[in-house]
C-alpha cells in the first residue's frame, strides 16, 4: 500500500486498443491529484479529461462580465440558488464491486484513495443499485414471491451481502 502523498502524481497511461488511454492503478501505483484549493472570487478552475489523453488537467480562468461569441456561452447568476450540492460520486454497481474484489488488497487501497482521499476526485457519495442492475452478471430481485406486499420473503441475495453491505 503507498502512504498518502501530498502533491500531484501523473497519469501512467495504459491503451488497451479501444481507442482510448486509461491511468495506470495498481498496487505500486496510482496516480493523483493535487489538493482542490477554492479559486478566488472571480475566477475559476476547470479539470478536464479527453479521450486523446488528458487525465483531470488543471487548468484556471476568470469570468468576464459579458461577452459576445458564437460559440456556446454559459451564464452563472449567483444571486439566485436553485439546488444545494450534497456532493459528487458515482455508482457501485454489481460489476464495480465484482472487479474491484479481483484486485489485490493494496491495489484495492490505491483505487479507493484515488475515489475518495484529498488525493484523489474526492467523492463523498456513492449510489448503490437496489437489487440487480443492466452491471449484474444475473436478473434478481429481493422478493420474488407474487402478491408478497408484506416482504414476507424479501431477503438480500450473496452479490448484495458480499459485494455492497
């Protein structure tokens, strides 16, 4: 397992011939990022990534008042909120946990860190799928039994209590 290091890492490209570049993540290695720092008021930071190869590249900005272009523009009005942000995450579906049980302890370390540590994409949430999903090696369910409206005989199926709980 590799101690938490401050600072940026880079991205150790892996092309596995479909077309685009995945970060090397292993149990020596994975990639990071440097700490998220606020911009100043004013300006902002944009992280992109792209098919040809950038991996979360860094890049600031400042916002102009008004601007005249063709091209697409997008308007921010702070002065009106319409949602609070609870967070950022993806989802934990049947085939994430299947494959990340496949790795080796360390290397499943390294992966999480780069999900959820001040070194990696910080995410703070993650949406498990209730029952199976279009990422499930099977259809299941947790209660098959028809008319069954009391879940008399809901129970959690092995893929639940060994992969998501």
């Amino acid at each position: 397992t590799l101690p938490y290091l401050p600072g940026a890492r880079p991205c150790i490209p892996e092309d596995f011939g479909h077309g685009s570049l995945v970060c090397v993540c292993n149990a020596t290695y994975c990639d990071t990022l440097d700490p998220l720092v606020l911009p100043a008021p004013g300006s902002y930071v944009k992280y992109e990534s792209s098919k040809a190869g950038k991996r979360l590249e860094r890049s600031e900005g400042r916002f102009q008042s008004s601007l005249r272009t063709s091209g697409l523009l997008l308007t921010l009005n702070i002065s009106m909120l319409y949602q609070h942000m609870k967070g950022f995450g993806g989802s934990l579906s049947d085939a994430a946990a299947m494959n990340i049980l496949k790795l080796s302890q360390p290397a499943q370390d390294n992966l999480l860190r780069s999900y959820f540590s001040d070194s990696g994409i910080e995410y703070n949430l993650v949406r498990v799928p209730m029952a199976c999903s279009d990422f499930s090696v099977r259809p299941y369910s947790y209660d098959d039994v028809p008319d069954d409206y009391e879940l008399k005989h809901f129970r959690l199926v092995d893929e639940d209590v060994k992969m998501k709980v």
